[in-house]
C-alpha cells in the first residue's frame, strides 16, 4: 500500500510539472507568433528573412557545438584589449568579459539596468566569437526547466565533448552565506551541492580562471592584491551543481513569469528567482555575483535570461517595448533617480556606449535576433 501511494503520489508531481509545461510553451508559442509577424510585416532592417535565430544548445547540430566551443577556447587564446594598468591580471580576449562584468557590478545590479545591460553585453560576446574568432552560429541559450532537478543531465552540462563541461570533482564543503551589501539585509545561502571542485571533464576542464574575486560581499573568498578582483589570480574553473534551486527555475516558476503584470513584477521575479536560481544551480564560480563570468555558462544562462525578457515583451510589445523601470543605483544606494531610456549602459572595451532605448527590442536597432 505504501509503495502505490509513493507511485500515485510521483505520477500526480509528473502530471503537474507537463501541465506547468504545457502552460509555458503556449505562452511561448503564442509571444514567437506575434514576433513573426512583426517581422514579416516589415519591409526594411531586421525581417523575417535576415533574423538571426537562437536556439536552445540541445538542439543545435553536433559540427555546430564544436565550432562553438572552438570559438570560445580561441577567445581564451586571444590577447585582452583591456589596458594592463586598469586590468593587470587580463590575459585574454575573454577576461576582457569578466572584467567589464567586475567593474560594472553595482551599477548593473538591482536596479533598472539588469535586464538591458545584460542584452548588450551577451549580444556583445555573441558578435565577438563571430569576429573575432570565426563562428559563425548564434548564442544558444540554457532551457533550465528542463533538467532542473538533474542539471548535469542536460546535453549542456554531462561532461561530453559537445557539452561545455560537467559539474566540479566532488569535494567535501559547506553551505556558502553572504548578505548583499547595502541590500537591507537581503541574503544568500548556497547550500553545498554536488560538486565544488575544478571541472575534469568535457571541453573546458584545464580552464583557467584569471581574475577575481572581490573584497566584497557576493564574492568567494580568497582575493588578491587590492581586492578589485581585476589582479591576476589564477585558479581552475569550479562548478558545484545540483537540483536545490530547481524550484526557482522550473517550468511553474518560469510560466509565473510571463504571466506578470508589469516591469516591475517582471524584474522582481528575475532577479529573485530565474536569474539567481540559474547562477546557483552551477555553483563554483557562479556563486559569485562579480566575477561569474568567467565561466563560459554565464552565456548559456543569460541568454536564457534575455529569452524570458524577450518573451514577456513580446506579448505586448506595444506596451513592454519601452517599459522600463527601477532604481539608477545597486539597492537604490546611494539613493537616486530612477531609470530611464536615456540612461546609458557601458561595456568598456567590449563595445560603444548605448542608450537603454537602442536595447529594448531585439529585432530593431543593432540588434537582429529572435529565440527558437
């Protein structure tokens, strides 16, 4: 009796995790129709027939997987642009990334610029591994709800040749705590996971990790020099994966999401759901809130990010297509205006300047792309 209790009680979790499923690809398939037909609609700039499509990285051909890979390893063998005096420990095209990211922190951070910087900045590494080192597909994207509970499962993370990496070499450790600094006591606990040590297997397993962390809460211990984290300091790349966060990033969390009202909800929902969920369910060095980046995950991730910014404007575009809203400052510390469309967003030597309004849509202005 217990046993067809346990089994009655499985298949009714199985039955709701399709129906939470279900829910999210009508959402889905319902915001791509109406960008489509945006783009069939128009006549000059990004149409129908010149978008680039990104796609989730399961899906994409195996000859396709190693071209991308290739090109993120040649970001790592090119020479940074990042000045030596503001950026000592650069050594590489792809620290140039993690750098920006360091620097730009707590003025990306909770607040009105989240979800537009980090458009431009994935677009921005998306286009350099199409410049710079020759590949020519598009950022894929990480389906978290997928494998949420197993995330080494997922065709991303199982370690293969045609993944990028699997979890750390399992080493014993504890729960990681911090308080966001200036947050109103707004903390993270990253329970220990399955892993915590370098990466041994797939593609990425010699990777090196140049720069970091910061003398800051919301970043790992052990930094050298000043403590900007822009020091040379290198170390392997650490993973620490595991299904505790799988609530945050499930297919009932992410249908919730589409489903907000407004901005504001929206971005409340990112911030302490998906996009915190996403970073912890890695672990190692996602757990750092500055100096993630160094992990050629936090791409898969962010993309992702972008596909349910992306989705939700979609929607109704005539209204999200210019919505924005929240604090200039990381917390609103020190206190500030609230952002606009005229802000501005910086991303040093990986890109110009633009205005938060160049960012809003993903299918005008610099940008042409659209999920699959």
């Amino acid at each position: 009796m217990k046993f067809a209790t346990t089994a009655f009680a499985f298949l009714g979790l199985l039955s709701s995790v399709r129906a939470d499923e279900a829910a999210f690809r009508a959402l889905e398939q319902r915001s791509n129709t109406l960008q489509l037909q945006v783009l069939n609609a128009s006549t000059n700039g990004c149409n129908s027939a010149n978008v680039a499509v990104r796609r989730e990285w399961s899906t994409l051909p195996t000859a396709e997987k190693h071209s991308y890979i290739n090109a993120v390893q040649c970001l790592k063998r090119l020479p940074p642009k990042s000045l030596p005096s503001l950026v000592p420990g650069a050594r590489s095209r792809f620290d140039d990334f993690q750098a920006v990211h360091i620097n730009d922190t707590f003025i990306i951070h909770f607040n009105g610029r989240f979800l537009p910087w980090h458009r431009y900045f994935t677009w921005a590494y998306e286009q350099t591994l199409r410049n710079e080192c020759n590949y020519t597909g598009y950022q894929p994207y990480w389906e978290w709800s997928t494998f949420a509970s197993d995330p080494v499962a997922s065709p991303l993370f199982d370690g293969s040749n045609t993944s990028i990496s699997g979890n750390g070499a399992y080493v014993p450790h504890d729960a990681w705590f911090y308080v966001l600094p200036h947050s109103g006591g707004l903390n993270n606990t990253c329970p220990a996971q399955q892993g915590g040590g370098c990466l041994t297997t797939g593609p990425f397993a010699n990777w090196t990790v140049n720069l970091g962390p910061v003398n800051s809460n919301g970043s790992l211990p052990g930094y050298v020099g000043s403590g900007t984290g822009l020091d040379y300091n290198p170390r392997c790349l650490t993973r620490d994966m595991g299904g505790y966060w799988a609530d945050f990033v499930g297919w009932d969390n992410v249908t919730t999401l589409l489903q907000a009202e407004d901005f504001a909800t929206l971005a409340l929902l990112v911030d302490q759901g998906v996009h915190r969920g996403g970073h912890f369910t890695i672990g190692g060095l996602n757990n750092d809130l500055f100096t993630s980046p160094g992990d050629p995950a936090f791409f898969f991730h962010h993309a992702q990010v972008d596909r349910m910014w992306t989705l939700w404007q979609n929607l109704n575009l005539t209204v999200r297509g210019s919505e924005i809203e929240g604090t200039s400052t990381w917390f609103n510390y020190p206190p500030g205006p609230n952002i606009t469309l005229s802000d501005t967003l910086d991303i040093g030597v990986i890109g110009p300047t633009l205005e938060i309004n160049d960012t809003m849509s993903t299918i005008e202005g610099i940008f042409c792309y659209r999920y699959e």
